[in-house]
C-alpha cells in the first residue's frame, strides 16, 4: 500500500531554514506528481508547492521565492527547502500524492516558527 513517511520539522526562529523529506513507497514514484501541503491550527489544509514526474513545479503565493521543492527518483523521496520562514508558516507539513483517485497522506510533522 502506499506509504507516505515525513521528517525534518522542528523549531526555527523567523528567518530560519528548514528541509523536510518524504520518503515514499508502494506507488510507482517516478510518475507521480508530489505535493507540500500544511494545516495551521483552525484553518484548513492547504496547498504549498507540488512537483511533477518531469519535475515541473507550482507554489502557493504565499512561499513563492522562499519555499522549494524537489525530488530523488532514485531514493523515492521529495523534499521541501523552507527559507526565510515566518511565523505564519507554522503548520503541520503534510506529503500527499493521488493514486488511483485516492488522495494519500503521510503522518504529517510540525514546523513552529517562533522567536
């Protein structure tokens, strides 16, 4: 079955870096589009960045210029580089990918930004 496994979250102060992974497994990964997305306590799950199988790429607005996005075919994982980050970016951070019309979902890891 498909398996989605996240990491790299933590602590940063504002203006801080972090690189989270998403090692996958159970799908043909190489064809798969891969997205970040993040839920903020109280808010809905949104959409931060996705890359495709050629490796095209979109971002929210909001990380534009900050956030990047990219992915190892060999090693079955995408990774998200979070730059300049804000205390507004403090989520839960989520991988998902559809498969067979299913959206699929890691466990999720907490990014805090805070002084």
């Amino acid at each position: 079955q498909v398996q989605l496994v996240e990491s790299g979250g933590g602590l940063v102060q504002p203006g801080g870096s972090l690189r989270l992974s998403c090692a996958a497994s159970g799908f043909v990964f190489s064809i798969a589009t891969m997205g970040w997305y993040r839920q903020a306590p109280g808010k809905q799950r949104e959409l931060v960045a996705t890359i495709g199988s050629p490796g095209s790429t979109n971002f929210a607005d909001s990380v534009k210029g900050r956030f990047t996005i990219s992915r190892d075919n060999a090693e079955n994982t995408v990774y998200l580089q979070m730059n300049g980050l804000k205390p507004e970016d403090t989520a839960v951070y989520y991988c998902g990918t559809r498969t067979f019309g299913v959206m699929n979902w890691g466990q999720g890891t907490q990014v805090t930004v805070s002084s």
